[in-house]
C-alpha cells in the first residue's frame, strides 16, 4: 500500500471512530471496550486455524448466487480471503475499497482474492456494487468456513441489544437466525490449498496468527501485503460494536 492510500485509509477510520464515540457516549463506548476484552479472553482466537491447515472443501455462492469452490480457486494459485462482517458496517466498506486499490499488487503476484461476509448474496451484492469491487464477494451460508476455521462467534446479550438498537437485523441479513459473526481475518492459502498464514484481531492492532512458512516465499509477501490493509482497519475496528447506524 501507497503511503498515502495507508494514510488516507487511516484518516477515515480515525474520523469514524472518532465521530461514533461522541455520538454513542461514554457509556456505550466503554461497553463495547468490555465487550472487547470477554471476547479476547473467551480463547475463541486460539482456535483460528493454523498454518498447515488444509482450506476447507466448500462452495460458496457469489453475489450472483453462482457456487465457487475455494479449493479450486486455489489450484491456479495463492488464495487471499478477506472476512468482513457486512455490509452495513463502515469500516468493512472502507476496508474493501482500499483492497480494491490494491487489487493489481495481488494479482502481481499471482493471488486472487476473495472478500468473504455470513450475509447472503443479495446483500453481497449491494456491497459490491456499492464499493466498486472488481474481485469476488462470497456468502458464507450458516457460517459454515467460519466455523470450520474457528472464526464465528456468537454476540453477546449486550451487543445484541446494541445491535438491535442500530438497526442491525443479523439473522435476516445473514439468513440464519443466528446473531453470529466472523472475527474479521485474512487467511492466505498456498497454491493447492494449505493455509500460509493468518491475520486476526488478537490485540488492538494485527496478529500474525501462525507461522508463515519459511519456504513460501510469494504467500509472505501476500500476508505483508494483506497486513499493510488489514492492519490500519482492525487498528480501527477491532470490537463488536462500533459499526454505527449507517454503513459508510
């Protein structure tokens, strides 16, 4: 990333954040700082998958609804796949357009990338017409690869409420019933599909999660790449309940 596309990607979050905290209040911003916190120590990110895990063999229906299948994807080449929560949430969409800026970088080096969300295509579709996205925009139905890469949580009762209040309908958007959300990741797949490495929230800020293979040389430089953006995002979002009303 350009050091103005990371400042200016910084700038935006900061001003979001920023202006989410004066509107929310005290209060609410320190429920969500908890909120955090239970999360961390609930132990849910020391089961995110490692490397040397295969990627699971699933389907998943693209924003026109069409099946892709993840290992295939990763037969041509390295695999990046983004997690963001949906689309009503300001920081995925700022996020996803400074992937979209990025998008030549990782096919430089021969990735495709795939941004994966729980929310179904319609709503996968919006997104991506929304934000201008020229690389695939995934459903995650009934949180399936979220689950089998040890990422899905369960909200708790106050951010339930929390969400109920901003208008955020999680069960009907995703189409499970379920308040449930990924820990916005990014796992980088060798070509053939073993996971390289991960990216997650383990503190404010960005975790390398595994260890990057010594020999893949070209999924280190992806996971560099995918930190530069992923860094100043999670840096940003790194909790529950900060998405405000109207997604950005």
């Amino acid at each position: 990333m350009t050091t103005q596309t990371h400042a200016s990607l910084k700038t935006e979050l900061d001003a979001f954040r920023e202006g989410w905290t004066r509107r929310v209040g005290a209060e609410t911003a320190t429920l969500v700082a908890q909120d955090i916190e239970n999360l961390r120590q609930s132990g849910l990110l020391d089961r995110v998958a490692r490397a040397g895990s295969p990627i699971p063999a699933l389907r998943l229906p693209n924003a026109a609804g069409d099946p892709v299948d993840l290992r295939a994807l990763a037969e041509s080449g390295p695999l990046v796949i983004v997690f963001y929560r949906g689309g009503w949430c300001p920081y995925c969409n700022l996020e996803l357009r400074s992937y979209q800026k990025r998008l030549a970088d990782f096919a430089s080096r021969g990735a495709t990338l795939v941004a994966v969300s729980p929310e179904t295509p319609d709503d996968t579709l919006d997104t991506a017409e929304k934000n201008g996205l020229a690389f695939p925009v995934l459903s995650d139905v009934a949180g399936r690869l979220a689950d089998a890469l040890g990422i899905r949580f369960r909200l708790s009762p106050e951010i339930e409420a929390l969400y109920r209040q901003f208008g955020h309908d999680l069960p009907a958007r995703n189409g499970d019933g379920e308040w449930s959300l990924p820990v916005p990741a990014t796992f980088v797949v060798e070509r053939g599909g073993t996971i390289a490495a991960a990216l997650s929230t383990r503190t404010i800020g960005i975790a390398s999660i595994p260890r990057t293979h010594s020999r893949c040389w070209r999924s280190s430089r992806l996971l560099r790449l995918s930190h530069q953006t992923r860094s100043v995002a999670l840096t940003a979002s790194d909790n529950r309940g900060s998405c405000g009303r109207k997604a950005g």
